[in-house]
C-alpha cells in the first residue's frame, strides 16, 4: 500500500529499511507530488548533514585512449568525442589543479585516470601525486579513481594516505553487459570490495538515463546499499556525440529529482553527490536538488565543462546551505576555471 512520503520519511529515521515496493512508489509519484517528495527527503538529509554541502574538485590526471568500451564514456575505446587527450599530468600541475577547487571549499579532491585498471608503477606515481597534494593541503581528502584494481594496489594507496576510491557501479547488474563488454559487474564489485578491505572509504555511484527500467534503477540503488558505499555519486548520463549512447535523451529534471530521492530514502546517513550531467538534465531545479543531495562536484568534470563554479557556489549560498568546511556567510578565494590545452587554466577572479 502507498504511504505518504512524510510517513516513510519517518519510519527512515526510526531505523526503517527501505522496500522496493516503496522505492517504486518514490520513482514514480505523480509530478504534483514531488515537491511534497523532495520535502520529506529533505528530512533525512537534514537529520544526518544539517545545512552542509561537501564540495569535491575532480583532476583529471589522463584523458582519453582507454581500452574499454563502456557504451556512456567520451574516453571509451572507438570514440570519436571531441574531447583533449593527454598522458599524465606532473605532480606540481596536479597540485596546481587541486588548488583550484579548495580555494573554492573543496574538502575533497578526486584524482581520477582513464583505463582499464593502473599498472604497479600508475600507483606509484598517484601515490607519489597524493603525498605532494597532501603536503600542499593538509586538511584535503583525497580520493582516487583509477579502475579496476589488482591485488595490493588499494594497500599502497592506502599506505600512501590516500582516504578513498571511487569505482561505480554505474547500473544494474542486468543490465551491465548492455553497457560494456570488456569487463562486467562483477569487477566492480570486487574493485569496492578490495577497496573496502584495505581501509579505503569506499565511493561508489551510477550513471541514469541509459534506459534503465525502474526495476533496474532500484536494483542498482540497492545494490550500492548493500555495498554501503559511504559516497554515491548520481551521474546523469550526458550523451556525448561519437558514443554509442549519443543522442540520448530520457531524464527531465522532476525525474531526476525522483532520483536524487530514491538514493536518499534508500540510503539516508549516506553522502548523495548529484553529480556529472547535473546542469544540463536538473537545470533550474538544481538549487532544490540540494534538499536532497548533500554532496556535489564543483566546476568542470572529467571531459566537459560544467557550471561555472562562482555559479555553485552562489547556488548553495543562495538555497541557504553552507559549505562544509567554511563559516555561513564567507566567501572562499575562488579562482575562475577555464578549459585550456592539457588540463585547466587557472586565474584569479577580478
């Protein structure tokens, strides 16, 4: 039977565990009942982060010529996306790209490489990026994504101080072979898991708007509680032209936030990053997106250009949240962020 959100609202924070039949019912309540939705999810948000908003700055430390065929990726084997392409950024330029996003309140910097999976010596060099990043800002977490990891590898990157790994889970195990042939679901779960092991915070998200049927987003949802991944971006697929998913267009922003929701109700103390695609998918209902969502990532992603960073942090400032980290009211020394040859170019705002 339905129960008004408010209702289940309450039964999450008296230790409930969401249903499946009342996950359908959040993903699909009626357009005129998802202010009354997003207002019943903010309860949760509010009960485990209060007014805060974690910021995290992603460097993208190489670009392009994965070997992988993830169907969603302008990185993948055989795109023909527009998009620059480089080998790896030096330590000092990783530093100076991460100074970027905690100027802006970044407590998390994310160091992210395409590929199959690093190498010994990849993890070398991001363990010795991570101790240079650390140095510079002592206070910033540092979080890898660097694929599917072999043996040790999260121990070293653990031994080298970094805090956590993202590796998404992305869809539903069923669906998983529809989106990429080169690997399968279950090496991102043991990826998580080896992460979790090693005493890495474990960031683990998916990417909506692939065609994933409810039953299949539910499952995925379940599956990163199952994981209890302390992170889970929310990835909004932006079909970028020469993928096989170009030209994709199956989210509008009430669905997004029916989404946003669902991770939330699914996984309450959990931090919910509305992340890639947020802008062009949630548009003008972004600001209210943060009744939901705890976490978002500032600026630009990985290969594309995101909102202006001013811009998100005007929004959170506007919608009445602080970022974590940074007295209500003060205003981070934000440098403006511009796509620029092999990486970001950064200048100090007038």
């Amino acid at each position: 039977m339905f129960k008004p959100f408010d209702d289940l609202a309450s039964r999450q924070l008296d230790g409930g565990r969401l249903d499946r039949a009342d996950a359908l019912a959040v993903l699909t309540a009626p357009d005129e009942e998802v202010l009354g939705l997003v207002a019943a999810a903010g309860r949760l948000r509010r009960a485990h982060f209060g007014n805060s908003v974690k910021v995290n700055y992603l460097v993208n430390l190489k670009s392009g010529l994965c070997p992988e065929d993830c169907g969603y990726c302008s990185q993948r084997l055989g795109s023909s996306a527009e998009i620059l392409k480089y080998s790896w950024l030096s330590a000092e330029e990783t530093v100076r790209q991460a100074t970027a996003g905690v100027a802006g309140g970044a407590s998390r910097v994310c160091l992210v490489a395409s590929g199959r999976g690093p190498g010994d010596r990849d993890v070398e060099r991001v363990a010795a990026i991570a101790d240079e990043l650390k140095t510079a800002h002592p206070g910033v977490e540092v979080c890898a994504c660097l694929g599917i990891l072999g043996d040790g590898q999260a121990e070293r990157l653990r031994a080298a101080g970094i805090d956590a790994y993202n590796h998404n889970l992305n869809t539903s195990e069923s669906r998983y072979a529809d989106i990429c042939s080169t690997h399968g679901y279950d090496d991102r779960v043991a990826t998580v898991e080896k992460a979790k092991a090693a005493g890495l915070s474990p960031c683990s998200g998916l990417i909506v708007g692939m065609g994933e049927s409810d039953d299949e987003l539910i499952d995925a949802i379940f599956a990163l509680r199952d994981l209890a991944s302390d992170s889970i971006p929310v990835n909004f697929l932006m079909p970028f032209d020469g993928t096989p998913l170009a030209g994709t267009w199956l989210l509008t922003p009430l669905r997004c936030l029916r989404i946003l929701a669902l991770a939330r109700f699914a996984c309450p103390g959990t931090e919910i990053r509305m992340a890639g695609g947020r802008e062009m998918h949630l548009r003008s209902l972004q600001p209210l997106a943060l009744h939901v969502a705890n976490s978002l990532f500032l600026g630009d992603y990985l290969t594309s250009e995101g909102q202006a960073a001013k811009a998100d942090l005007d929004m959170i400032a506007d919608a009445g949240f602080a970022v974590l980290g940074t007295a209500a009211g003060s205003d981070p020394a934000l440098p403006s962020i511009r796509k620029r040859g092999a990486g970001t170019e950064l200048a100090p705002n007038a």
